[in-house]
C-alpha cells in the first residue's frame, strides 16, 4: 500500500513539473554550433548530393492541410529530429526571444515532421545572423499555430477581415506593406 502512495505521488510530481515546464518560456538563446546532428533533409539544392539526405522536399500534412520546406531538419544521436530555419534578419541585443512568425513557422514544422516521419519532434532552432534560439514543441505553441491557421482559413473562405487599428510602428515591418494591405504608405 505505501509502494503505491509513493508511486502515486511521484507520478503527481512529474505532472506537476511537466505542467510547470510547458508554461515557462518555451525559447532558449543557445551558443553552440545549431548544426552539430546529423543533417537528413535539406531545402537547399546542392551541386553533389549525399545519400540518404532528402533535397528540397515538400513536406504535406493532410490532417493539418498545411505544407512547406524547412530549411534544414537534424537527426539527434537518440532520433529525435530538429527542425532548423535560417533567417536573415538579427534579433535585437536585448531581445530574450525570437520573433514570434518566426516561431509559429517554425511550429508548422513540428506538425509537417511529425505527419512526414512519425516523430514528434521536441524542439527546434531558429538561426538568426547574430544569434540562435531553440524553441521547445509545446501544446500551447502548437494550440496557437492551429487557432492561427484556422483564423487565417476562415478569412480566406469569408473575405471578412477582423478589425484592427493601424498603428505604424507594428505596420513598418508588416510582410503585406506596399503589396496587400490598404493601409500601408
């Protein structure tokens, strides 16, 4: 009966610690080099191929109906894979996080690697000019990526935007500036 008490409360505990883990900061500004794995797949077309990494695939979830290429994805000792994105932007000194399209990319290839490989991948690197940050696969990221594209589909099927304020200092590095947004200078 007390084996059984203590299992209990242990498995308590390790609910309770995942709990706590899941609803800290999910980014970490690591130094190390992010290409230390094995590279398995790649969106870069090299001149020399190497067997067995995967060039240029498009990646396909049905379940999500979401595609993309990311730019490289890595196989740790253990398995585990680890989705990477380069961009060309730098993070501001100060800045403890990435920029957050950046992660919900970045998310769309925890969902496009886990349909693609059967594996859940349990983080992934986000390689900015003058820093890195890994970004754990958490349910609150991936719950956001899903609210996003169901958003994102309901504006397309509507052609009902939501309301917004304008507000020029968010709208100054908008993607849709000087192309699709109406309100852009």
């Amino acid at each position: 009966m007390i084996a059984i008490n203590v299992l209990f409360i242990l498995f308590f505990l390790m609910f309770l610690l995942k709990i706590i883990e899941d609803r800290q900061n999910p980014y970490k500004k690591i130094k190390r080099d992010p290409f230390k794995e094995e590279i398995i797949y790649t969106d870069i077309m090299g001149k020399d191929k190497k067997e067995p990494i995967i060039y240029s695939e498009i990646l396909f979830s049905p379940k999500y109906n979401l595609s993309g290429k990311p730019d490289y994805i890595l196989k740790s000792r253990n398995g585990s894979l680890i989705p990477v994105e380069l961009k060309s932007a730098k993070i501001p000194e100060e800045q403890d996080y990435p920029f957050f399209k950046d992660v919900m990319q970045l998310t769309a290839y925890f969902l496009l690697i886990e349909d693609r490989f059967g594996i859940r991948p349990k983080k992934g690197r986000i390689v900015y000019k003058n820093c890195v940050f890994e970004v754990k696969n958490t349910k609150r990221l991936r719950r956001a990526l899903i609210d996003l594209l169901y958003e994102m589909r309901s504006i397309l099927d509507t052609g009902h935007l939501p309301d917004f304020e304008v507000n020029h200092s968010h709208c100054r590095n908008c993607l849709f500036k000087g192309h699709l947004c109406e309100f852009s200078d």
